[in-house]
C-alpha cells in the first residue's frame, strides 16, 4: 500500500532562518548491517559466460560444504535468568553489544532501549565521548519545543499584524497615517528583558545560576568557579583522576523471555543459566521453565496449559522474527509488540502488534465450561478496541491483531498432555500453533470516502 511522507515539523518554513548545520551521527549502516547475530558467508555472484566464474563458484561452494565456517559464536554467549524480573541477563560487554547491534535484541536496564550508561558516564565525568541515543533524542525534543514556541510567536505576530493592518482603513477605505511598530524595538527589548532577568539589583546584587550574590570579588569567585568547570569538561586530559580511574560498567543487557528463547532455541547462539551455576539448561527444560514463570504467581508443572502467556506470545514472536521484522515490546503504546522494518534507530514502527487466542477447534466447545472459559479468554469488548486503535492512530501506526489458534492439550484429554511435559519436543509443539493476521484501521469519513 503506498504511503505518503509528510514533511516534519523541522522541515517547514515561517519566514527566513537561519539553517543549523546537522550533527555528525553514527554510521548506522555499518554498525547494524548484520539483522542477526549470525554470521553469512554467501556464494560469490555467478555469470555463466565466464569460465573464471563458475570455477570460482564451484571451489567456494566445495569448500564450504566440506570445511563450513562457523556462523554462531564460539563459545556461545551466556546469560542467566533472573526469577525476580523474569528475564534474562546478560554481562559480557561484547555480547551486550553484539545483540544489540545485530538483532537489536533487549534493553539496558539503565537505559530507555540501548545500553549507553557507560557513554552518559564519561559524558558526565568529562570524558569525550560522542552522543548517545538518549542524548539525541533529548536533544531534538528540545529542538522541536524550540521550533513550536518560534511558530506560535510568529503566527501570533502575523495576526496582530493583520490587526494592525485593519485599523489602518478607515470607514472611507483610505489608509490612515499610523506608525508601524519596528519589529527591531521589540527584539531590542526582548533581549532587555532577559538580560534583566539574569542581572537583578543594580549595582548591589547579581543573580548568577540562581545564586544572589552582592556585586563585588564574590561575583568574581563564582564565575571563576563555573569558568574552571567549564575548562574541566573541555579539556578532559586536565581531568587525569577520571582518566586514569577506569569506570566499572554497572549495565547489563535484560531480555525478556521471548527474546532468550528466541536466541536460544531458534538461533543457537545463547546459553541461559540459573542463577550461581554454570551450567546451561536444556532447551526442553527451559522451555517449561518459561512456561511456568510467564504466571504470576509461577505455577506448577502439571498446571501447564496450550495457551500459557509465554506459548502464545512465543509464537507471534518467532513469527514476525522469521518474516525479517525487528520486533519489540510494545507496553508504550498498550500493544504486545511493535514491527520495525530495521529497526528503532533508522525508523519509527510500522505496525502495532495484539495477540489475541482463538479458540475455534471443537475440543474447546464440547462442553458447556470449555466453552465458557473460551469465550471468556477471547472476548474483548469494542471500547477496549477502539481506544488500542485510537492511540495507534495518533502515533501513525496500524494496528495487527494476530489471532492464535490455540490446539487442543495432545490426546485432547488432559492427563496425557500432562504426561511427558518436562521433556517435550518444542519444535512439535510450535508446529501446532498458527498465527492469522488482521489489520485494524480506524474509519475517518475525510479520508474513506471511496
């Protein structure tokens, strides 16, 4: 469906400014070319009308089939999951910056989405370190408060201007003789009125910083005070304490259960430990383990059912995972999940993500009580909707409901799917489980006319 690019609120013009040269970002091109946290070794391109080509074509195709390179880390990163936060952990710097470059998997747990503690850290000690994404997104919220205070004063000029330009008429239609106000005098005077709000007092009492300080060599002290901090920040080399003490990293990299899973099972290339051991768990066993814990209080294991939370979200996880989006969480925005189409540093979310069951199998309506409890599970009423759909609107997202058909408990009775829980095969349980999309837009008559 095409779509149209509205121009941002930074790209409009109100009369002649001045242009702000734009700040250095990373490359993020580079820094997150991988979409997983795997390395490909694709076949060189093959053109059939040159000789030297499928020669070279076949020898790297021979001898990656007979020597393959290894695609996943070795050893595997680890992490160990945390029962108070039901998420996984990890501590290693470079696999922290690993599953976040490629994959943007987790979040800093002392950050909003990257972790950049470090960076804010050395930023704040003095040391010359590059913006972070925080600090970005900071600063062009500041930018575009700026912006809309700029536009408001200049709209609200124009109207008094057009004020003023009406009384100029009078009631024979001829112009009369008034003085315009110059537009320099009111500048002059709103510079004035700022330069008085930082000097108060006349010649007795500056107010510097806040502080109301008498006139003389106090005045002199405070300023050389902020001029030698000042210095201090600019030139880090002077600050050798901080330099030479290095600065403990105190972030880790929390995923969510989905995420660990994801890694673990579906690409490979986590281990995930409790807590004081070092041994891995085994998939199966951490499978449950999720399962259990995705409840609150965690349940036991024969109270397992085929529409656990963690299931069922698990499965629209590795869904949208599998067809190349970026997924992340969405409690911002009251949604499961959010679909970036790179990823949350080159665009906003396409799409807005609820999960919903569905009980359409027969097993769930051959009594009375299983039909009941479905119908309870899956029902949702139209004023919960519409207000998902009204937030996502506002924010330009489109909604996805993703239906989950949820199967029957295997043998559709309930001992035997309790039976054998602790060592299931996880891929043909997944297997079971299908997920429909339906896209939820909101009516506006302007724009639905067709």
């Amino acid at each position: 469906m095409p779509s149209t690019t509205l121009p941002r609120a930074s790209e409009r013009s109100f009369g002649t400014e001045e242009k702000k040269v734009p700040l250095s970002r990373p490359n993020y091109n580079a820094l997150h070319a991988q979409p997983l946290p795997l390395k490909i070794y694709p076949l060189p391109p093959l053109i059939p009308h040159n000789p030297l080509s499928i020669l070279y074509y076949a020898f790297t195709f021979l001898y990656q089939t007979f020597f393959p390179p290894l695609s996943h880390p070795n050893p595997k990163w680890r992490a160990f999951f945390s029962f108070e936060t039901r998420s996984a952990q990890v501590i290693d710097a470079h696999a922290i910056r690993a599953l976040w470059e490629n994959g943007f998997f987790g979040k800093g747990n002392l950050s909003r989405s990257e972790p950049s503690w470090l960076d804010r850290e050395m930023r704040r000690r003095g040391i010359v370190v590059g913006e972070t994404s925080e600090e970005i997104t900071r600063r062009r919220r500041e930018e575009r408060r700026e912006f809309k205070k700029k536009r408001a004063r200049k709209e609200r000029e124009a109207i008094e201007q057009a004020l003023i330009d009406e009384r100029r008429i009078d009631l024979n239609g001829h112009f009369e003789s008034v003085t315009k106000t110059s537009t320099v005098n009111e500048e002059v005077n709103e510079e004035a009125r700022e330069a008085s709000h930082d000097v108060k007092g006349g010649s007795d009492s500056i107010i510097y910083s806040g502080l109301t300080v008498p006139a003389h060599e106090n005045t002199e002290m405070i300023i050389h005070e902020q001029t030698s901090v000042l210095e201090t920040m600019h030139h880090p080399q002077e600050n050798h304490a901080d330099t030479e003490r290095a600065i403990e990293d105190q972030e880790h990299l929390q995923l969510t259960m989905e995420e660990a899973f994801f890694l673990a099972y579906g690409l490979g290339v986590l281990e995930i430990s409790s807590p004081g051991s070092s041994m891995p768990i085994p998939i199966d066993t951490l499978f449950v383990l999720f399962r259990q814990n995705s409840y609150f209080p965690p349940v036991l294991l024969p109270d397992l059912r085929t529409d656990d939370p963690f299931l069922v979200s698990y499965v629209v996880y590795h869904h949208f995972r599998s067809l190349g989006w970026v997924v992340r969480s969405g409690v911002k925005f009251a949604v499961d999940y959010l679909l970036y189409n790179r990823g949350p540093v080159f665009s906003h979310a396409e799409f807005a993500v609820i999960i919903l069951p569905s009980y359409r199998h027969s097993y769930w309506h051959e009594t009375t009580e299983r039909h009941r409890e479905a119908m309870r599970r899956e029902s949702k009423d139209w004023w919960w909707l519409h207000c998902v759909n009204r937030v996502q609107s506002q924010v330009r997202k489109s909604l996805v409901i993703a239906y989950v058909e949820i199967p029957p408990p295997q043998g559709h009775t309930s001992k035997s799917c309790e039976k054998g829980q602790q060592n299931v095969n996880v891929s043909k349980l997944l297997q079971r489980y299908t997920v429909r999309e339906m896209i939820f837009r909101r009516w506006i008559p302007n724009r639905s006319r067709d």
